[in-house]
C-alpha cells in the first residue's frame, strides 16, 4: 500500500503560526505591517481569510517566502 504523505501546511496556516509566535500584540503588528488589527485579528483566530495584499505584508515582515513542493517520484 503507498504511503500517504502529509499534506503540507497552507499559506494561511504559516502566516497564523508566525504570528502566534511572534507574540507581539494585533497593535504592534498593526503598525509595523500597516495590516489593521481588525483584519489580524479573525484572521489569527481562523475565522476569517485575508487578501494578498496583506498576506504579502506579512510574509515580507516574518521573513517567510514560497518554494515549490518537489515532485517525488
């Protein structure tokens, strides 16, 4: 039987996880970002999703970028 293989995190499950470990406050975040808390926030709680305007502000800020996911044989 193949082996399944864990599916990778998603973009938005990254960008929660950066933030919950930044542990800096939505204001904070807020100002060094010019994301609004009030999008932050929901988003961060995974109730609601974000644009790509901010998602790219975000990564910019944690440092984090796209690699594509190698094909294995």
């Amino acid at each position: 039987m193949p082996k399944r293989r864990k599916k990778p995190p998603t973009i938005s499950d990254t960008l929660r996880k950066a933030i919950h470990d930044n542990g800096q406050s939505f204001i904070g975040l807020e100002r060094e970002t010019g994301v609004l808390r009030q999008t932050l926030m929901p988003f961060a709680r995974g109730e609601s999703g974000i644009n790509i305007a901010a998602a790219d502000k975000l990564a910019t800020y944690f440092g984090l970028t796209l690699v594509p996911i190698e094909e294995q044989e």
